[in-house]
C-alpha cells in the first residue's frame, strides 16, 4: 500500500526511586553505615519507566498534500498466537497478574480459558499522537531490583558483541534477546508488581509480536515488519553524553590554541581524518586553522576530545608528518607503514607507535625528526 505505516515503540527514560525502611518506633534501622546499605537493599524499590508506541510519519502523497484536513491516521496492533502462547505458559505468572484483569479467581474452572481469551483479543489504537504505556515496576526489595538489572544487562551485552553488519547472525541474535527478555519479565512476578497492570502486559505482547521490529537497522530488511522499537533512554543517554563531550572539547579547544606545539599536533591529525593534504594545509593562516578546528571540535567533539587525550599525541603527529613528506610510507589501501626503501614499521599506527617508542629505533627516530626539522 502506497500509505502504508509502521509504529514505534518507545522506552521512556527510566527514573528510579526507592522508600526509606523504619523500625516500629519510627526510627531508622541502625546508624552505621554498613547497616544503612544493608537496610537500602531490602527497601522497596520502583523502576519508572514507560513505552510509547507512535505511527511513523510515512504518508502518500495525496496525504501528504491534504493532511491538514485528513482524519488522524489510526493503526491497530492486534493479537498475535505466538504472543498469546508464550504469555499463558507461566503458571505463577498468569496467577499473579490475571485474575485483577479479568475479574475470576485463579482456581475458578474457566480462569485459564478466560486468559487466552483476554490474549486471543488484544486490539491497540495508535493515532499520529501515538500511545503511551506505563511499564513501571514496584520491587518487593532494591535487592530484587539489582537482580533482574544485572540479568537484563548479561543479555543486552551478549547481543551488543554480535556483528550488526551480519544481518543472519543479527537476527537470529535478536530473536534469541527477545526471548531471553521476555524469560526475565516472567519471572519478575516473583519480586513485585507492575505499577500499571494491563499497560505493562502491552509492552510484553509488543516484545513478542513478530510484526514488531526490535532493532532500527534491520526495519527495511523484511517486508513484514509493520512496527519498530525506538530506545528513548538510550537516546537520552546518548544526548547528554554529546552535550559532555561539546563541553569538553570547547575546554580542550581553548587550550590547544594557547599552546602552539599542541595546536600544531592537533591540526596535522585532523587533516589526516579529513582526508587533507598535511604539507599544504599546515601552510594556511592561523585564523583560519583555528576555524576548521573550532568546527570540527563542535561537530565531532569525540573524535577531537580522542585526539586531545591521546598519550602519544606528539608521536602520532610526527609519523602522519613524515607519512605526509614521503619519508615513511602507508602503502595502498592497507594500514601498514614502511620507510621509503621498504623496512616495516607496523601494520597500523598503534606498532608503528610501539616501533618509534622502541629505545632501539631511537638514532633512527631522531634521524626521522631532524629530517623534518630541516625541510
């Protein structure tokens, strides 16, 4: 369909909050400091969280023209057997959390029929203005809380170490994540209770529905995906990561232009990433190097702060120099790095730092470095 639309499922940034436990006098349990840690791990703990699903902004182009007077756009995630299965096979689960959903006791005859029903008919709106679901969590301890933290983290960084650009090995290691996840949810019954019953069982659903894609770099790679989850909480993390590193790097950059020997190893890298020639680029005015340095330190402040950090910042510079003036070598598409007459430096700049760090290669260092000094 030429107005076709995917949602995305958003996780909104975490916050967390925990109760301060007292003794049946009113006071707290204890004064030192040992037992006040002991006493925060067995206070109850909420994880703030929530899920917001929202329609991709991917119209035709008869609506596009006229979307100020169409209807909102409205899709549906609906029920799913694969979803319905796996939530109604966790007997304590199902325990725990249906009979408040559906209103019979647990040991009523027809509670389990009554489940899959519930399952069986899942029907979500999601407009332009999309939906919102409170997925937080009240932890019995702060204690069961690290727990299941420390269980969801072994599973993200087992599949953060898979290749992303192995789109088989990518998926197969996504749909083994999901799982996994979804085993940890399970068993989190036994620790607390949602704050928001039937929002949270949302979310779960949303986990294990396969017309939902759980990874943004695999949404055009199957034509079946009608949804995507968009990681809001990383996204946040990632926004103030960059503003500290902006903050950094205009620090880093003040102090790079009152040093020149520092300014001047600095530049000669960043040409070497820019892809500039050394020789003449070092050759243009001040002004205008602190220009391209005070650009690229806002735009790619990492990259500078990486730069700026680097222990063997001078060395690097003075290999990439030599490099520049022909007396050492990176030959072809490789990162290997030879003299002019063919001896071997390393096969990238890391040993070729390690070579020129070598007491042994130090005459041939300084022959390198007076060489420069008299061009």
């Amino acid at each position: 369909m030429a107005d076709s639309e995917a949602v995305q499922v958003n996780f909104g940034k975490a916050k967390q909050e925990t109760t301060n436990l007292k003794e049946p006098d009113g006071t707290n349990k204890g004064s030192s400091e040992e037992h006040k840690v002991e006493r925060d791990l067995d206070a109850e703990f909420v994880e703030h969280s929530s899920i917001t699903i929202a329609l991709i902004q991917k119209f035709s182009l008869y609506r596009r023209a006229n979307f100020n007077v169409l209807n909102k756009k409205v899709d549906y995630i609906g029920s799913s057997i694969n979803s319905s299965r796996i939530l109604s096979s966790n007997k304590k689960e199902i325990e725990t959390y249906f009979p408040a959903l559906i209103g019979i006791a647990s040991n009523n005859e027809n509670f389990i029929t009554r489940v899959k029903q519930y399952l069986n008919n899942i029907r979500i709106q999601v407009d332009e203005d999309g939906r919102t679901f409170d997925t937080s969590f009240r932890y019995n301890t702060y204690r069961d809380y690290l727990k299941v933290k420390s269980e969801i983290e072994k599973v993200e960084d087992e599949y953060n170490a898979v290749d992303k650009r192995n789109e088989v090995a990518l998926k197969k290691a996504l749909k083994v994540k999901c799982l996994r996840l979804n085993e940890i949810e399970t068993s989190k019954c036994s620790f607390g209770y949602p704050i928001n019953l039937e929002d949270y069982l949302m979310y779960r659903h949303c986990l294990l529905y396969n017309d939902v894609c759980k990874e943004i770099s695999l949404i055009n790679s199957d034509p079946n995906y009608r949804f995507y989850f968009k990681d809001d909480n990383k996204e946040q993390e990632r926004i103030v990561k960059l503003r500290k590193s902006k903050n950094i790097a205009k620090a880093h950059y003040i102090e790079a232009i009152s040093d020149n020997e520092l300014f001047d190893n600095i530049f000669v890298q960043y040409c070497s990433i820019m892809g500039l020639p050394i020789v003449q680029t070092m050759k243009l005015d001040r002004n205008v190097k602190e220009e391209y340095l005070d650009k690229f330190s806002t735009e790619e402040p990492e990259k500078f702060n990486r730069i700026f950090s680097n222990k063997n910042l001078k060395l690097v510079s003075l290999i990439e120099m030599l490099i520049a003036r022909g007396e050492l070598l990176r030959i072809g598409n490789s990162q290997n790095i030879t003299t002019s007459d063919g001896t071997f430096i390393g096969a990238n700049m890391n040993e070729a730092v390690a070579w020129f760090n070598d007491p042994a290669n130090a005459s041939l260092v300084n022959a390198f470095q007076n060489k420069l000094n008299n061009m």
